[in-house]
C-alpha cells in the first residue's frame, strides 16, 4: 500500500514537472520570437497580417524562430508582391492538441512595409553638390521584392523638391546614342562639341536597393570622380 502511495505521488510530481517545463518552454519560445524580431519600427508601416501553422509535441514548436520567419516571410512575399516587407510582433499560441502528445500551433506575424529613407540618403549624399545641378538616375538594382520603378519615380520627386534638374535616362540614351554615332562619322569639332553639351549633365546617380540598407553614389560627369557614396540602413 505504502508502495502504491509513493508511485502514485512520484508520478503526479513528475507529471507536474513535465507541465511546469512544458509551459516554461513554451513562454520561452514565445518571447525569443518576439525578441528575435521585435515591434514594428519607425520607418515601418503595417499593411496586414500572415498566418501559418506546424504540428508538434505537446508544450512546443518543432520549428524555430528563424523557421517560422521564413515560411512567413515567404508566404507574406506572394500577398503583398513588389513591396520591401518583413515581419513583426510575433505572437505565438498555446495551439490545439490534437492528442495526448501533439498539437497544431498558430503562428501569426504582422506584415511591414519598410519605408525607404530616399530624401535622407539624398540629403547626405548630394551634399556636394550645388542646388540646381543638372543631375540623371543611371542605374536603379534592386532586391527583396523592392519596385524599381517606384523608387524611380520617388527619387526623381525628392530630387524635384530638392531644385535639382533631373534629365530623364531616356534622354540620355539619346544624348549616348548620338555621341557614339557622330564619334564614327564625319562631323566637325564644333557640332560635335554642341552635342557633346547638350544634355549639360553634370552628375550621374546610381542606386541600390536591398532587404536592409541603400546605397546613393553620386558620380562627377566631368571628372569621373565620386562626389558622394553614401548608405543607410534600415
């Protein structure tokens, strides 16, 4: 009978045990994903939310955060195509057991959009270069889901605003085109000198975009030097 007193208490102490360490493992993995990946930022805007699940042992997820952030991520990519995102404010669920041993888990984060600073990187990296300058984008890379052609279109505004003379790079083309073609054939030195002067382009701008940063080098058309290399991060 002792016997018996002892197994049955020996066995709701382990029990009790399993369910402290259980609920502890959980928190834990809870709060490492929130802090793995924070709250929304300041230059982030939030424009929806994922969803996705896993199964698992009881009191646990079999993935982990940096798991759970790539099938999200990975899903909110194909619901808010061509936008620079990432995901915040994790949350993680007690999920729903399926039986004695295994549950389904809910795993939810907030969808960001990353707002470039561009008028900043602008700032710093024409800063010298004089107000009225006539300036032209030249090459625009772009990665993580970035839009090439909305980025475009905001720095040629912020350039705008700035009082800079921005020429379009179809224009330059152009301006190229005709230079190569008169190089090659039979013109004379002052109306290949006018052609020469007629985009009066004084800096070329090239731009990179990525997940985590962008970079804004400003090269002198006169003398091929860099009059500004600058990147900001995220």
């Amino acid at each position: 009978m002792l016997q018996n007193r002892n197994f049955i208490k020996k066995s709701i102490l382990t029990l009790i045990g399993i369910m402290f360490y259980s609920l502890a493992f959980a928190q834990d993995y809870n709060n490492k994903l929130k802090t793995y990946f924070g709250n929304p930022k300041a230059n982030e805007r939030v424009i929806g939310t994922i969803t996705a699940t896993d199964t698992g042992p009881v009191g646990r997820g079999s993935l982990s955060p940096e798991d759970v952030h790539s099938i999200l991520l990975a899903e909110a990519k194909k619901k808010f195509p061509n936008k620079l995102i990432n995901l915040r404010d994790f949350t993680f669920p007690r999920g729903d057991t399926i039986d004695g041993s295994n549950s389904t888990y809910y795993f939810s984060a907030k969808v960001v959009e990353i707002i470039i600073p561009l008028s900043e990187v602008v700032d710093k990296a024409l800063s010298n270069v004089r107000e009225g300058s006539r300036v032209a984008i030249d090459q625009i890379s772009v990665s993580g889901g970035a839009d090439r052609r909305k980025i475009s279109d905001q720095l040629t505004d912020i350039l705008l605003e700035k009082g800079y003379k921005v020429v379009a790079k179809s224009f330059l083309e152009q301006v190229q085109e005709e230079h190569i073609r008169q190089q090659s054939g039979s013109f004379n030195e002052r109306t290949t000198a006018k052609t020469n002067n007629l985009s009066g382009i004084g800096y070329f701008l090239n731009v990179r975009v990525d997940e985590k940063s962008i970079r804004i080098q400003v090269i002198n058309v006169s003398t091929g030097e860099f009059e500004g290399n600058v990147t900001v991060d995220f």
